[in-house]
C-alpha cells in the first residue's frame, strides 16, 4: 500500500455503528431513499467468487479459495436470458464478473448464448492466466464471427507496474498486459477499470493510462470513461452520509441515475439450491438484499430492504460508490 493511501486510511473517519441500520428511516430519523427499476438495461452474472489471485482489497474478497458464491451454470444463464426474452425486458447488456470469469468450466457456453441472442456482452477479466489457457483462447477466438458485441474489460488498478503490483502481487501487471496484447492483436475490443485511491486527480491517472495505452498500441480511449472505467474507492468502514429522499433536490441528482434503477445481478450461494437475485453487483454477501430466485419475483421483491420491488438505500456502497461517487459497473 503506498504511503498517500495509507495515510488516508489512517486518519479516515470510522462508519457511525448507528448508520445503515433500519431500512426505512436513517440513525437521525430521516427517510431513507428508495430506488426502483426504470428498465433493466444489465443484467449481471457472477461466475463465481473463485479467482487465481487474491487483491488486497477485492470488495468482494474473491481468491483461490473464496467459493462463497459457487459456479453458475450455462443452464442456470439460459434460464434468466429464456426469463427476459418472456417478460420482454428489453435488457441491452449481460455482463459477467466473478471471481475470475475465465475461471468458470462454462464460461463459453455462457457468452456463445448471450451473444447468439443478441445482447451486448461484457466480461470483466484480469485477462491472466485462467484467459491465457490454450482452450479458453481456442474458443474465444470461435465466438469471432459473434464478438462484435463483446467487451472484455481488464482490471488495471494503475497505468504504474508498481501501484497495480502492490494491490495484486508482484508480477501481475506484466501478466495482465500479455493478456490485454492477446486480445488486442485478435481483433477483441478492451476496456480498463482503474481506481481512484492513489491520491492522483481524474485528470493524472487518465493521462497515464493514455500514454501506457499508445505505448502498447492498445484501442482504449482513456478519457472516454466508458472505455476507462475509474472506480471510487469501497470500504464500508469509513465514513459516508446516508442517503434520504430528501438528497435527490439536495444533490440535484435523479433515483434514476443509480445503478439498481437499470441492473440486477445473479449469484449462486454455497450450498444453495438454486440462484438470487440482488439489486446490483456490490452486495453480493447481504442475504438483506436477496430479491427472489427469479426476474419476475425480484420485480415485486417487498419487505425488509425493499418496497414493492424498490431497493432501500441502506448500505455504504448505495452512497459511497452510486449516489455520491457517481459510478456504475456497466459500459
């Protein structure tokens, strides 16, 4: 951890033990905002908590032993894009993120069915050595003729070898851009997502993907923040306001300008018979966020953090990463 960071966290207000209690109301009283489906516009896989390395500060503390959400299935996939098509959901994008999504033994099948259907499809990938397997190369390069909707987001954490190393293990980098060249020399189009905590401004860190971009001859605009995705920090021990309805006039900001207003995720949990669905991907462990086994349950989800299928904010992540930081996980 480098020493800006370091420094931030150690002097970093704590998270008030009274906050992100009750559902309905804030710990001073207030009504707690509430966020209901527009449209879905992405639906979310995770393939599974599996990964081939552990980060320092995965939000979702995925390693080669974390299988808290296990591997979902092509069948299992198929049923919820069979579920869109039956609801006529008009859903654009599927994404997959895990864990490692490379990881997952049906992770082809996976994506062959989502784009033989026509959906934009979006992996989000350390492009290491799960990718990197002859097999997987080999049928990535089959899905060609359909890959004109794929996007292969890489997670780069910093355009320096040595930030991105210090949260990933040494040599990660090096690995990750081998994988990124791959794909770039076969014609597959890349995103990045980066992150925020290095205590440089927006403008520095894109200028520095930028040059490591044109420096690898990589087709990645790093100022379209579409292409380089720079994600804010997520530590939900620190410190951040709960969001009422009154902070939408405040903010000046709309319900619908979250992510739970245009996506959902799907998780399998260890041991489970079948699927959940959770309002969006940075809650993959509060159960208080399940919404049903299917689309059409979570769409009528009521009781506890949720109002006729409307998602309570009451989580640090619904402040933190959505409503003040801005970000969302799609392309």
């Amino acid at each position: 951890m480098n020493d800006l960071e370091s420094e931030r966290r150690l002097h970093a207000e704590r998270l008030d033990p009274a906050k992100f209690r009750d559902p309905d109301v804030t710990a001073k009283g207030d009504t707690r905002a509430r966020v209901g489906l527009d449209h879905l516009d992405t639906l979310w896989i995770n393939t599974g908590t599996l990964c081939n390395i552990t980060c320092r500060n995965c939000y979702i503390e995925s390693s080669p032993t974390n299988d808290r959400l296990v591997y979902m299935s092509a069948g299992e996939v198929a049923a919820y894009l069979d579920e869109i098509a039956a609801l006529d959901l008009r859903t654009r994008e599927i994404g997959f993120t895990g864990g490692e999504p490379f990881m997952n033994p049906d992770i082809l099948a996976m994506l062959e069915d989502a784009l033989s259907r026509g959906f934009e499809v979006l992996v989000l990938t350390n492009a290491m050595q799960p990718m990197m397997r002859p097999r997987l190369r080999e049928g990535l390069l089959k899905l060609k003729p359909l890959a004109g909707k794929l996007t292969l987001r890489v997670s780069l954490d910093h355009h320096s070898a040595e930030l991105h190393d210090d949260e990933r293990g040494k040599g990660a980098f090096t690995r990750s851009i081998a994988g990124m060249t791959w794909l770039s020399d076969n014609g597959f189009r890349l995103a990045v997502a980066g992150r925020t905590c290095w205590g440089e401004t927006m403008d520095a860190g894109r200028a520095g993907y930028a040059k490591l971009f044109a420096e690898y001859g990589f087709d990645i605009d790093a100022h379209d923040p579409a292409m380089t995705v720079l994600f804010p920090e997520m530590d939900e021990t620190l410190d951040v306001p709960e969001i009422t309805t009154d902070c939408w006039r405040i903010l000046d900001k709309s319900p619908s300008s979250v992510m739970c207003a245009s996506s959902r995720m799907v998780v399998k949990r260890k041991g489970a018979d079948q699927p959940t669905v959770l309002p969006c991907t940075l809650l993959p462990y509060d159960e208080a966020f399940e919404m049903g086994a299917t689309l059409e349950a979570s769409l009528g989800a009521d009781g506890g953090s949720f109002e006729n299928g409307k998602v309570k904010l009451n989580h640090p992540h619904c402040a933190r990463f959505c409503v003040l930081g801005g970000a969302s996980c799609s392309a």
